[in-house]
C-alpha cells in the first residue's frame, strides 16, 4: 500500500499531487489511466480537482503492478481487471471435491463387479 506522509487518516481522500508523490507515478499518467480504465474514477470537485479514494489509490496500485512490473499492455490489464472469480463456480467447487470423494470408491466396485461379470 502507498505511504502517505500527510498525517491523514488511512481512508482519507487523497489528491492526485499526494497520489503521484506516494506512488512515483506522474499526474499526467494517472490522468490517462482514468481515461483508460473505467473502474478508476476518482471524486471531481468543483474546479475539476481530483481527489481519490482509498480504492481509488489500490486500484492505481494494481494497476503500476500490473503494467510495469508483470508486463501488461494496457489492453491485458483491462482484461485482467475486468475478470471477476466466478463466486458461483467458487463456492461449488469445494462440493465438487467432496462429491469425488465419494463417487470414487462407487466407480472402483462398479468397474470390479463388471471385470468379474467378463470373467465368467
């Protein structure tokens, strides 16, 4: 997480100065990332001063990490960050396990009892 050194609260609204300076990355890059990536969407006050909420600052994170450390394009990391774990499949999948668990032993006899049927 960015270290802020302006004594504010952790969730406190950050400006894009305080954001850049904490991060190393240029205002003028995290301009073109909000118009790139539609999930960064800092608060706009009157005069147009940006102010960016902790995922605000996260999501930027994410985002420096993804494209100057992991090696992304621009169009790879919007892809990674529009792909969302299925909680559906998620939540399944330990079932899943369980279900093999037991289905398992069930094949095994079945496949015995036919080898056995073929022998005779």
């Amino acid at each position: 997480m960015a270290e802020f050194s302006d004594h504010k609260e952790a969730g406190a609204l950050r400006t894009i100065g305080e954001v850049a300076a904490a991060t190393g990355i240029k205002t003028h890059v995290l301009r073109y990332w909000e118009q790139q990536f539609p999930q960064l969407k800092p608060l706009k006050r009157s005069g147009g001063r940006r102010y960016y909420r902790a995922e605000d600052v996260a999501l930027v994170e994410k985002i420096d990490r993804l494209v100057n450390r992991d090696g992304y394009t621009l169009k790879g990391a919007k892809a990674a960050l529009r792909e969302v774990p299925d909680q559906q499949a998620a939540a399944q999948a330990p079932m899943a396990a369980a279900d093999t668990g037991d289905i398992l032993p069930r094949l095994k006899a079945i496949r015995d009892d036919l080898k056995a049927a073929l022998a005779v």
